[in-house]
C-alpha cells in the first residue's frame, strides 16, 4: 500500500528534489516581485487616493499567544511586499481590495483562480508536469511551490468584478479545477481534498512554507497563458464529457449560467 504521509525530513528532502526538477525541466524560477507585478500589471493597483483601482491586502498570520495578526495594503508600487516577504506565515490572494482588510465585501476584482493541492512528492509533482504537458490538465500561468505542495495560478486576460452574484458560480468553477487537479496522481493524499472559496488567501510567493526559514515559497513560470472564465469553465465541463470523472460538481448549466452573468 503507498503511504500517504512523510517525515519532516522526507518532505524537506522532496522539496528540493521538486526546486531540482522544475529548473531541470526548464521553468525558470521569477522573484516575487517579479510573479506579482505580472500577476498585477503596473497600473492596475491604485498609485494614487481615490483613484478608483483597488489594492492588495498582504496579512501576517500570527498564532494565538505570538504576536498580533497584521494586515498590510500593497499599492501600484508593491513597496509593502516587503512586509511578507520572508515571512513565517504571509498571505496574499489573487485579489484586490477596497479599504484596508482582506474581507469578501471589500474584494473587487479577481485576477487569477489559484489552486492549491497538498502532499505533493516528487513523482506526484511529475505526474502534474507530464498532465500539463500532454493536455489532460490545463497548463497554468504559474506553478508556486508552497513546501509540501503546489499553487496552480491561472491568470486571467482581464480581472474579473467580484459581484455578489457571481459567488457562487465563481465557487463551483474553483471547486472543480480542485477536484480535477487534486488526485491520485498528483497527491499521496488524494482523498482528502482541501474545498477552499474564490477569497482563499495563498503562501506569499518569497515567505517562509510550512517546512521552514531555509524552504521558501517560490514561483516557477510555466506559460504566457492567460484565461477567461468563460474558457475554464468549458474546459472544465469538457474534462467530465471526455475524462469520465464523477467527483467533479459541474454540468453544462454551471458554463451557462457563467456566460450569461458576465
């Protein structure tokens, strides 16, 4: 039977084993300033009071009993970065903001769906990279080492406005790229997938993972593409037509129901 767990140890060795192959494999590693100046052009984060363009909230998770729970406003210039950059437990989301919390009736605007799948090895990692290659995975924009697993960002061609009425759509599409990619293929834990909403902050690219100070969480390029929701959306329904997977929540209903409330 294959285990499904690791050593703190194994998980370490395993991440430099995946920092080996991904570099191996010609993705090259980008700076975090770098991921996120792509992930937010210049311009789009607001350079100036009452501009009418959003923000990042950056938070500083800070346990019970160690310290004070933090949230940082990242503008155009992504100065504050800075604050979560190297940190133990940083958290941006793909998001952008009103006001200064990461809360979901101050987000804005949507500029990637990112996938997290955990208790990712090194085969698993290779599973993931021959998928993406051969087409039955969607390939992302960028793939984030997180310690013991990976951050799928998908980028999209143009943020999406976080209206009210598209949560739960928004939702459902999430939940079946998580499905899709999180599985026995790609994970030593496949039945244990972590079902998280549009809102979900991820490891700030360049803070500390789970496994330590030493293994950071890097960015690793892995395409041009850019999405629109209408076409994930396509090609996730088209992965349940073609692939046959029953676990995946999504019906042709959830595509129209998408395309008619953009």
């Amino acid at each position: 039977m294959r285990r499904n767990t690791k050593t703190m140890y194994e998980w370490r060795k395993a991440y430099r084993d995946k920092e080996e192959l991904m570099l191996e494999r010609g993705f090259p590693e980008v700076s975090p300033h770098e991921f996120y100046r792509d992930l937010f052009p210049e311009g789009s984060l607001q350079s100036a009071e009452h501009d009418g363009k959003g923000n990042l909230i950056a938070t500083q998770i800070r346990p019970s009993g160690k310290g004070r729970t933090k949230q940082w406003v990242v503008d155009d210039s992504l100065n504050m970065l800075d604050k979560v950059i190297g940190d133990e437990f940083g958290l941006i989301p793909p998001i952008t903001f009103y006001g200064k919390t990461h809360t979901k009736q101050n987000a804005h605007e949507l500029y990637a769906v990112a996938i997290d799948i955990d208790y990712v090895g090194k085969q698993q990692l290779k599973n993931l990279l021959k998928q993406f290659g051969n087409g039955v995975q969607l390939r992302p924009t960028y793939l984030v080492s997180s310690g013991k697993g990976v951050h799928a960002y998908y980028f999209l061609k143009e943020p999406v406005q976080l209206y009210h009425n598209l949560e739960d759509t928004l939702a459902e599409l999430k939940e079946a790229f998580i499905r899709r990619l999180w599985n026995d293929t790609s994970s030593i834990r496949p039945d244990s997938p972590d079902i998280t909403g549009i809102y979900q902050g991820f490891r700030c690219v360049g803070s500390q993972s789970k496994l330590g100070a030493d293994f950071p969480v890097k960015a690793y390029k892995m395409s041009d593409n850019r999405y629109t929701l209408e076409s994930m959306t396509f090609k996730a329904c088209l992965y349940v037509v073609v692939f046959g997977n029953a676990t995946i929540r999504c019906t042709w209903s959830l595509r129209c129901s998408l395309l008619l409330s953009l």
